[in-house]
C-alpha cells in the first residue's frame, strides 16, 4: 500500500483540505454578472417562491448532500471531535464527487446533544437534496437518523449504518454461493453491536436470516442486561434462538459466518477453528481487522474478508454509498427506505461475475468502475417502485447518466 503519515500529511498540508467550491458559471462581464447575480437571481427566486419543487431545477440542490458529525465516533478514531472530523469528512465528500458526481457538504457541529443535531439537521432542508448522518456514537446515531427521517422530506441516510449492512449483505450472499450453503438455514455471528454491527443484523433479519446471534464486550447480547440501549435491547430479543449465554467462544461454535464489525484483534484462531465446515470470516474493523486475513486462513477460513485491503476480498462501504445517494438525488426521493439497501446488495453482489465468483472474489474492486452507476440504476428503480420518488427516470436512464457524470457524456456506455 503506497501510503505513510508523512503523504498523508502533505497532501491535506498542500491541498488545504479536499474539496473547494466552484463556480458553474462565468462572471467577467456586466452581463453575466446581471444575469448570474441580480436581477438575474431574483427571476428563479420568484418561480421558485410560487412552486418550491422548481428549486430543483434552477439551482444545485437536487445533487447536494449534507454531511453532518459530531465527531463522537469518527472511524479508526472514536471520539475525537468535531475539529479532528473534518479531515475524515472531507474525505467523504471527495469520494462521493469522485465516484458519484455529488456535491457533498462537510458539516462538523459542536454539540454532543442528539436533539441539538436533530434541531440543526431539519433546518437544512431547503439547501440539500438528502442528508447523511455520519460518525455519530451509538446509540445516538439510530436516535438521530430515525428522527430525521420523521421529520424531513428528502432521504436521511447513516452510511455508518446502511453503507455498512449493505455491502455485508452482498459479502455474504455471495460468500454463501461459494460455500454452497443457504444463508437463511445457516448461523451467523456478528461480533460488535454497535451502529454497524446493529444496523447489519436488522437487515439480515429482514432477509430471512433466522439463527443470528451478536456479540459485544460482554458477551452474547443477554435483553435483560442492563447496560444494553434500547436499540440493542429489542434486537436481543429477536437474536439467538438458540438461547445461548457466555461470550465469543460460545456464540461462534459451529457457526457457518462470522462478521466483525468491533475492533482489532478479538477473533481468535480457536474461535475460526471452533466454526462449522468451510466457515466464512469477514473481519471488517478498521483500521486493524479482528483478525489478519492471514491468521484466518491458517485457521481454516474458506472465505476470508476484511475493511483494509490486505486480501483479495476487500469490504468497503465505498461499494454502497455513493451509488447509493447518486439513484436517490436523481429521482428527487422523499424519504429512505430499508427495501433500498436490500436492491442495493443484491446489485453489488451480482456485479461479480458468475465465471470468477469464489473464495477470493466475492465482491467487486470498491473502485470498479460499474458498480456505482449499477447501484444508482437500482436504487432509483426501487425508489420509483415504494412510491418515494418524485421524477420516473425510464430504465436505463440514471446508469447511463451516472457514466456520463463520472466518465464523461462522450463515453459510449453514456448513450
């Protein structure tokens, strides 16, 4: 990996942050200047003051999305801030530019108070097409984006939360075609019950996923713990049918996938070993996986996955996300809804081609050209489909924009 602090540094030190605004328009004239200032602003201000849905049309908020943190639980970081997140913020915005083509907004705010973020988030409404609640601690983050999504009438999204569940749904299916086993009859143990680990499991419910069982630091999820939030109370008690007590070594015996979504090191060798036949380890904490795909391969693992590159089989929500925002921003959706990340998945995983599915390929490369415009084609048809979307983009429509956004209008899979 071509990567060391010092790059890192110089880079952001040169660059003054990642991301600028610039202008679409030319103003070196006193005619531009009339028609892009005023009076020429004020003609769309007055159509807009009588129809609000025009302001999509006449000004950027349709391709806009806002970023907001807190900084209480930054990746590889944990709470470190509002002023420390913003280097990580930018970052979002960058990649979702770069392989969506959305105008991302960093927006770090001083405040730790759920309700405070709430209050400041609904106000923004009228300048962003959607809204991603990012690097929120837990179990605030489900707090926060659930009321959001009550109150505002554009997507609220956590990529933290339905970044992180989709791209281990479309992990996983494949995986399960490799091991030729039916995830929905099999066990899977998730280690790490925070925003991650919660919103992945409440979407493997949803597919079927019957014997699902979570871990944290204390152990198996137990509902009468009362240190569990409410959030992890209610999905213990729709969690481990078998009724099992004790911790990681006894939650993983003889299961068929274990998924991390903790922190470095807790997967053992013995709890790989412990796992039923041809088992399936997506270690997914960053910036240190659970457990080395290297240490899990020794162990027996028949499918090996983690969040930092060090095996073939790279998990990145960079997989979800961007295509994710790009379908929604271009049918003007009104809300969000769990079905999308389930389209989202299921595209992803059949980006992977059927010939080269296996033990080492069951995702695409997080940079493969194909997949966001696929998972905006999807996500938008979805969308159209749950009656959430104001513009029915014709099939075909929003994959053929997405390459022309990224790739340029004259790349032939644009036409």
């Amino acid at each position: 990996m071509d990567y060391s602090s010092e790059k890192a540094l110089e880079l952001h030190r040169l660059k003054r942050g990642k991301v600028g605004i610039y202008s679409k328009v030319s103003i070196r004239s006193e005619e531009e200047l009339r028609l892009a200032y005023v009076p020429g602003s004020s003609v769309p201000a007055l159509e807009i003051s009588r129809d609000r849905d025009l302001i999509n049309e006449y000004t950027g908020r349709g391709n806009r999305l806002a970023i907001i943190t807190n900084g209480t639980a930054v990746l590889g970081l944990g709470d470190v801030g509002p002023y420390a997140a913003m280097p990580v913020m930018e970052g979002k915005c960058a990649l979702l530019k770069n392989l969506a083509d959305v105008d991302a907004f960093p927006i770090c705010i001083e405040s730790r108070d759920p309700d405070d973020f709430v209050a400041f988030a609904r106000l923004l409404g009228p300048t962003f097409g959607a809204i991603n609640v990012e690097d929120v601690r837990s179990p605030d983050s489900f707090y926060v984006t659930r009321k959001l999504q009550e109150v505002m009438s554009v997507p609220v999204l956590c990529d933290d939360q339905h970044g992180s569940a989709a791209v281990v749904l479309a992990a996983l299916s494949n995986a399960f075609k490799v091991v030729e086993k039916d995830a929905k009859k099999s066990k899977i143990c998730i280690v790490g019950a925070g925003v991650a680990g919660v919103a992945t499991a409440e979407l493997l419910l949803k597919v079927g996923v019957k014997n699902l069982i979570l871990v944290d630091k204390k152990g198996i999820l137990d509902p009468e713990d009362p240190d569990l939030n409410d959030f992890q109370r209610d999905l213990a008690r729709r969690t481990n049918p078998e009724g099992l007590r004790g911790g990681l070594s006894e939650a993983v015996r003889g299961a068929d996938a274990l998924v991390g979504l903790s922190v470095g090191g807790v997967i053992k060798s013995e709890h790989v070993k412990a796992m039923g036949p041809r088992p399936i380890v997506l270690a997914l904490a960053i910036p240190t996986p659970e457990i080395s795909a290297a240490e899990a391969k020794a162990a027996g693992a028949y499918v090996v996955a983690t969040g930092v590159g060090d095996c073939p089989n790279h998990i990145s929500n960079v997989l979800a996300f961007p295509g994710m925002v790009r379908g929604l921003l271009d049918v003007e959706a009104t809300s969000f809804h769990a079905d999308l990340l389930v389209k989202a998945a299921e595209t992803i995983a059949e980006a992977v081609e059927r010939r080269k599915l296996g033990p080492n390929h069951i995702v695409p490369d997080p940079l493969e050209e194909e997949v966001a415009p696929r998972v905006a084609e999807a996500v938008a048809q979805a969308a159209v489909k749950l009656h959430i979307a104001k513009k029915e983009p014709k099939p075909g429509k929003v994959y053929k924009s997405t390459i022309g956004r990224i790739y340029g209008e004259h790349n032939p899979r644009a036409f």
